[in-house]
C-alpha cells in the first residue's frame, strides 16, 4: 500500500491555497500511524491524504475496505484511548463515504469502488470451500475478465446496462444470449501473484480484449489519458476496438471508430464501479440506433453480484481520427463519415 500525504492544496480549482494546521497535522499523523499499524487499510490503493476547503481531513482510497468499516474500527481503537473520535456520522452512501470527528477536527473517509475486508481477506487467505461463496472479481484479481452486458426494463420504463463480471476462460465454454466484452486492464495495473499455469492461460486475453482499461494514476491529466489512448489506438501489433482510462469520479473511453466519450455522474459523493462503465458504453452502441454508433447521453447502469444499486451516468461525445484497423473494415465510411447539415445526434 502506498502512502502519500498531501499537506496543503487549493480550495476549489482556482480558489486559495489552504495550509493545515497544526491540529491538523496532528491528526494526519495519528491515522497514518494507525492504518499502518492496524492494517485497515490492507488491500487498497491510491491512499492519500488531503485538506479540503471546509478544513476536514479527508482520506481517500481505491478498492480496499468499505469507509464504514474503516470508520467502525477507528471508533473501536477510540473506545480504548489510543484515538480521539468524538463522533461518526454516515452518509446515505453508507458503504462509501463517512464523516467523523477526531480530536475535534472533522474528518471524511471517502472508498472508491471499495470491495469490502472479507473480499480483501479472500485475496490474502486461502477461502476453505466450507465459507461463504462470494461473487468473484476477476479484473482486479487477475486483471482480465469477460463483461456480459444484459437489458431489462425497469418498472419505471428505463432500460438499464446490467454488467454481469465473470473470469476470463475460453471463449466457447460460455453461451450467452447477448454479446460480451473481454476486458483487460493495462500493463502497469497487472495485478501480481498469478500463478504461471493461469498467466499462461490470460496472457492471450491483454492481446486480444475488446476494452483495454487504464486505473489513473495519481495526477494524471486529459491530456494524458488522450495520449495514451492515442498510443494504445494506433498501435499496429495489438487490435484494440476500445481503450479508456478509468479516475476516481468519471471515465473516458475512446473507441476505435473515432468517439470520444467522457462518462460522469451529477452526484460526485456517491462512489460506483466505474470499470464497468465502459463496458456497458459499447455494449449501448450496439443496443441503440442512433447515428454514427454512439452512446446514448445518459445510460442507466448495473452491477450484478455487487453492493451497488441503478446508477445513472451522463455522456459527451466528441471525434477524432479513427484507428488504421477501424479505416480498413467495410463500415469505415458509414460510420464515421462526417455528420450531414443539420443531422446531429439521434437519441
């Protein structure tokens, strides 16, 4: 697990820049010795610590334990004496983000895509066939998996992108009655500690996916994850229909026909499976007639087997050039011809 402290940051994008305080500090090296000593935070990533501009310690995390376990063990270590928490306060997002208040200083801890401690246990441990059966995680286990995308309709009448996460196996030992992405994640985010029979087995799969995904890092820019994209697109040993890259609160995702499409959500606090987004994005261009093969601009999501309830993410399409693979297919010029006058986008 990594570690960064940040101690000072702007408040807003353009506001001032905002300077802990003492107390502040204090509290910052008190949870940092915690979680080091206590592992709580065993099995995340991208641990960082920031102030935000209303003065609270904020401690943020990708995968990992949920932020309500986090915040109960710290209220047991509370109850012993060896830390100050005056009071624990959670959010609707009960699983995600919780506030507290440590030696009078308001803290928030805030899990992105979080998987809980018994899974992060099940990576660590061998799982005795007698215990609980869980949903498996095959991307970040193994770093490959295949996405089938079903459809169904709500009772309110939407149409919802339910992303059903199953391990990579050969292709013709699973018959679905709607298509699937094989998704990989990239080479820097290769999970470590596969046995050499079943890296020997996926190694296939970062060659050939249908989406390959990118965990930003931190400080990663636009401008960056267009680079990459970019890079990845016109690569000419690896057929890639799809790349995108995926942050903390939103994804972008290019795809080989020349869309761009950004990914965001109106409720920044509520934290959701964003790796599956992408999935769901190109399966919608199959599902949907609209012009030029886009996604729809806005998309009603699942997870199957998750913690996660329907979210609704918006999308903002834009063009570039298409990869060299895409201009030599026969739906080349339908697909990406420019849009007439007045033609526009069909929802």
């Amino acid at each position: 697990m990594r570690t960064v402290v940040l101690t000072e940051r702007r408040a807003g994008r353009y506001g001032r820049t905002v300077h802990p305080t003492e107390q502040q500090q204090r509290v910052v090296g008190q949870l940092v010795l915690v979680f080091r000593e206590s592992l709580l935070l065993n099995g995340s990533r991208d641990v960082d610590y920031r102030i935000d501009e209303h003065g609270a310690v904020e401690v943020r995390w990708t995968s990992g334990p949920f932020a309500s376990e986090v915040a109960a063990e710290l209220a047991a270590y509370g109850a012993i004496g060896l830390l100050h928490v005056d009071a624990v306060t959670t959010t609707a997002s009960t699983t995600g983000r919780v506030h507290l208040l440590i030696s009078d200083v308001p803290v928030v801890l805030h899990a992105f895509e979080p998987i809980g401690k018994s899974a992060v246990s099940r990576r660590t441990f061998q799982t005795r066939p007698s215990e609980k059966w869980y949903w498996p995680s095959p991307l970040e286990e193994e770093g490959v998996a295949r996405d089938q995308v079903l459809w169904t309709l709500e009772l309110s009448g939407d149409l919802v992108a339910t992303v059903i996460r199953i391990p990579y196996d050969r292709p013709n030992d699973i018959n679905w009655s709607e298509g699937g992405q094989l998704v990989a994640v990239s080479e820097d985010d290769r999970p470590k500690g596969l046995s050499p029979a079943r890296r020997a087995e996926v190694s296939g799969a970062w060659e050939i996916c249908s989406i390959l995904l990118r965990y930003a890092p931190k400080g990663m820019s636009d401008d960056d994850a267009d680079t990459w994209m970019a890079e990845e697109l016109g690569n000419s040993f690896f057929l890639r229909m799809s790349v995108a890259v995926i942050f903390r609160d939103r994804c972008i995702m290019r795809d080989w026909s020349g869309f761009r499409v950004e990914a965001t959500m109106m409720d920044t606090a509520t934290t959701i499976p964003w790796s599956i987004v992408p999935s769901a994005l190109r399966a919608s261009t199959f599902r949907f007639k609209r012009s030029r093969n886009v996604p729809p601009t806005t998309l009603h999501v699942r997870e199957f087997g998750g913690r996660h309830s329907m979210f609704t993410v918006s999308t903002a399409v834009t063009w570039h050039a298409p990869s060299s693979f895409f201009s030599k297919t026969s739906t080349y010029h339908e697909v990406n011809r420019p849009p007439a006058v007045g033609e526009g986008f069909v929802d």
